[in-house]
C-alpha cells in the first residue's frame, strides 16, 4: 500500500522543479587586504627611496650649476687676454677707468690742429693712457684714436700732427684728467702716429721726471708699440 499523500510531500506533477546552475568557473575568493605592518614598512621604503632621488637629482643639479660657472665665457675675457701683442708690457693707468671720448676735437687739441678741427670737425676722439715700465723708470703712454668723415681727412690731419710746432690732441695728462708728478704733458718726448681706415691713430710717450736726450730712441720706440692700442680702441 502506498504511502498515504500529505499536503506540501510532493510537488505538484504540474510544476516544473528548477535546477540552479553550476557556474563555470569558480568565485574568486575575496582579496585580503595588505597586513599592518607589511603596510608600514611598504610606506616607509617608497619614502626612502623618494628621499634617495631627490638626492640624486640635487647633486646632479648643483654639479652642473658648478661646471656652468668653472667654463669661461668668451664673451668676457680678462683685459690681459684682449690685449695687443706688443714688446713692452702696457697697463691702463688706474686714474683712468674707462676710455675717455669726445665729440668735440676742437675742444681737446691745441695750436694748428686746433685751427683744423675747427674747419673739418672729427667725428669723436677716443683717448686713453697707459704705463710701462723701462730700467726702473714709469713710461707714460697717452693713445688717441680719431675719427675723421674721409680717408683724405685723416691723411691730411696725420701730417699736420707730424710737423714741428703744429700742436696735437691733448694728452690726458696735459688735459688735467690725470696727475703725473714732474709732468704736466707728454708732449715733450716721443711721437707716432698712423692711419686707419678714416681714423688717426696719435701716440705721445715721456718718462717720469721729464725725458732726456737718452731717453729719446727708448721713448720713441715705446710710442710706436703702443698704436696697437689704438686698434683696440677702436673696437670699443
């Protein structure tokens, strides 16, 4: 005999009994979280080595900043590079910083030249003064580059500075602008003077107490190696 039916035993024959799905690959499992002190010591190696670049990157940078000062820049070379070749050894006089200039001949120069420049005016004058020294004795060398309109006008000026008792441009220490004991001007000793281009290049040299009859080949061979200066004036 059969078992008797109790309600809710067995389902209804008219029902149909759904079977859940297997899936086909199985959940991961949950991630776990790093544990608290593998965390710290994580945190704290990250930061050192952050700390560890940052150094590396300042020295790199205070390391080119230095080799950046150590390299010379062509654009400022000392004077004593920049200077001409010459035979004897010139030094800018200290009373005169800079290279004086003047647009005005007339004003700086004295006797015919004077007269000259009244009637065919320069463009500018340039002057400077440099000393040397020769048997124990300093040599003063004042170098004067004029700039005239024409070649024809330098020519002509050039020789009128190269006869006797013309007059010339002024010295800086017959101009007052620098003090020479025993010296009120460089007229007196020795003379050169060439042309370039449109410029005259005048060179006057004496020696300290006043030049003598001994002193005048040394003087006048000092004057013609100083006109290289005046090739370096000219490109200031």
């Amino acid at each position: 005999m059969s078992d008797p039916y109790r309600p809710g035993q067995y389902n209804n024959p008219d029902q149909t009994t759904r079977i859940p799905r297997v899936p086909s690959h199985p959940a991961a499992p949950p991630r776990r979280g790093p544990e608290p002190g593998k965390s710290k010591t994580r945190e704290y190696v990250l930061k050192g080595l952050g700390l560890v670049g940052v150094a590396v990157v300042s020295g790199m940078l205070w390391w080119l900043i230095q080799q950046g000062g150590n390299t010379p820049d062509s654009t400022t070379q000392p004077t004593e590079q920049s200077q001409p070749q010459t035979k004897f050894k010139f030094v800018k006089h200290e009373q005169v910083a800079t290279p004086v200039r003047d647009s005005n001949c007339a004003r700086v120069s004295y006797h015919k030249v004077q007269d000259f420049f009244e009637k065919k005016p320069c463009t500018e004058v340039i002057r400077e003064l440099y000393t040397t020294t020769v048997d124990g004795k300093t040599v003063y060398s004042s170098v004067a580059v004029v700039r005239m309109p024409s070649a024809a006008d330098a020519a002509e000026l050039k020789k009128l500075t190269e006869t006797d008792g013309t007059g010339n441009v002024n010295d800086l220490v017959k101009d007052g602008r620098v003090k020479v004991n025993g010296l009120n001007s460089l007229a007196n000793g020795a003379f050169a003077a060439k042309i370039s281009g449109s410029d005259v290049i005048i060179v006057e040299s004496d020696i300290e107490g006043g030049s003598k009859k001994a002193d005048e080949a040394k003087l006048e061979e000092i004057s013609t190696d100083a006109l290289a200066f005046g090739e370096q004036l000219k490109k200031n």
